[in-house]
C-alpha cells in the first residue's frame, strides 16, 4: 500500500451521500435480521466486504437462499435467489422509494418478509417508507468510501489472523455504520439497565477494534479501539502511532484517519494501532499472551 492509495475523506463534503447510504444499509441489513437465525453478540446481522461493495451472504428462505449485494462500482443494489432469480435496482433518490422498490423486487423473487421500517441505533430515526430527507446519493463519493473501507478491511483482517481465540470476521455494523473486529473473553454479564441491543451483544469480554467514517458526534472518519468492560487504567496504556488518543466521552482509543493516510506508511501505522491497543487492554484483562503466538508454515516454494 502507498500513501496514494489512501483517499481523503472529508465528512463534511460527503455526510448526505454517507446518511443516506447509512440508510439505505439499514433496509438490507434489517433482512437479514428478520431471516437469519440469532448468533451471540449479533452476529447474524452484519454486513460484509466484497471486492465491489458490501454483501449480507445468503439468508436462508424456505428451501432456498438470497442475497443482497450493494455494488459501490457500478451503484446498484443487487438481489439474487438460489434459483437464479435476480433484480438490481440503481443506488439512488429517497430512502422511501429505495425501500419500496426493494420490498417490490423481493415480492417478484417470491420471498415475503416483514421488517422493522424504524432505523436502528440513530438520533431522530425516520421510517423508511417515510423518508424523504435523505435523497442525496453521489457516485464518486460512495466509491471513496468504499476504496478505503477495502483498505482498512485489508488491514483488519491480518490482524484478526494474528489470535487463536474466539474471534469475529471483520464485518460491517449497518447500525452504528463501522467495520469492527470483536475479539472475545470470559462470558460476563451485560449492565442491568442495557436496551435489547447491548443485552445480547455484550454477553462477554471483549477487545474491539475498527474504523467508521464519522457522523455528527464525531464528524471525522477515524479508527477505534476499546475494552469491555472497560479495564481500570486503559487510559495509560502505550499505544501507537503517536497521533493515537485515548478519548473519555467515547471511551475508546480513537486515531483520525486523516493523521494516518498521510504518513510514509498508513498500513504500518495501522498495524501499530490495532497491536498495541489490543496488547494494552489484554494485559489488564489479564487475557493469556499465548493467543496472539500464532505460528505460521512457511512459504510454498513455487514451481515453474
């Protein structure tokens, strides 16, 4: 990876592309949590990377399986059944039609589901069908995103490859609109006065890490890092890069995207980021040094 590679992504030049795609994530990624049997800590929800966009995988449908594919090269939303059905409907236009015309193509691919039409872990959530205040949706904007998101997903996932214990996939939370990695610990209880979401999502330890592309709390994209429950001291933990900070109001780590891609080497940068934040928060969970001790076979000798 060079330092041309990582793109600018000023929030303020693309937050009404990002709210309304943000939305329209929320209709594809509420299909999934309607079809997709529950797994611990939401597991069943997420959104994932593809060399062109954001996928759901296949949801299960009776005796078949769909998908639903966001192509942020050609911008369009694709829908594809096991038996070879298929509909693209063009990103694009108010988040009300783009809802209709998804519950439509899916009525002519004959799979009948009902979703939640209130968006998910927003400020001021307006239903889908509904909303006509997010429209604006432009093309390169949304492929900016998506370029350094494959980046940053790159990057996470040698990490991820880096621990022997349970561990998420690098997926892609519609809700909170982030790519995060979740490593897992002992089973803990969540607090007593959690809402649904955080009573089955934190059931456990964890060390996360990821990157989001801002919003109006935090209007900068940037990546994260944190422990759960939060380890007494984290706040003194040594971290790097330099352009790291421990951040009270979030409770996290936080390191601008900004301060990274314009380093000799972003990646290198990263990779600091999400090992000493992980390694810090470890050590005062008192989480075993023999999880990141991962051996490698060596290389295969190619053969001409």
């Amino acid at each position: 990876m060079t330092v041309d590679d990582w793109s600018a992504l000023p929030y303020d030049e693309w937050r009404d592309t990002r709210d309304t795609l943000h939305m329209y994530t929320q209709v594809i990624g509420k299909l999934r949590l309607a079809l997709s049997p529950y797994e611990p800590q939401w597991a069943n929800v997420p959104l994932y990377l593809t060399a062109r966009g954001l996928t759901t995988t296949p949801i299960p449908i009776g005796a078949r399986t769909f998908d639903a594919e966001f192509d942020l090269i050609d911008h369009a939303l694709v829908l594809r059944t096991s038996d070879g059905g298929i509909e693209r409907r063009p990103l694009g236009g108010a988040v009300a039609d783009f809802y209709q015309d998804v519950m439509r193509a899916l009525a002519r691919l004959r799979i009948d589901v009902a979703v939640s039409v209130v968006p998910s872990e927003v400020s001021n959530p307006i239903p889908f069908p509904e909303d006509r205040t997010h429209t604006t949706y432009e093309p390169g904007d949304a492929n900016r995103f998506f370029r350094v998101l494959s980046l940053v997903d790159v990057l996470v996932k040698a990490h991820r490859a880096r621990f022997r214990g349970r561990t998420s996939p690098v997926q892609f939370f519609w809700g909170t609109f982030d790519l995060a990695l979740i490593r897992s610990g002992k089973p803990v209880g969540p607090p007593p006065d959690s809402g649904v979401i955080h009573r089955y999502g934190v059931d456990a330890e964890v060390i996360c890490t990821g990157w989001w592309p801002g919003d109006d709390r935090a209007p900068y994209p940037a990546f994260y890092a944190y422990g759960y429950p939060k380890p007494e001291g984290i706040e003194g933990a040594s971290i790097e890069p330099s352009a790291a900070r421990w951040n009270d109001t979030a409770g996290e780590f936080i390191l601008p995207y900004e301060d990274v891609r314009t380093l000799p080497h972003p990646d290198r940068a990263v990779m600091a980021f999400l090992r000493t934040t992980y390694e810090g928060a470890a050590k005062l969970m008192n989480w075993e040094p023999a999880l990141t001790q991962v051996d490698a076979p060596p290389p295969t000798a190619s053969v001409p």
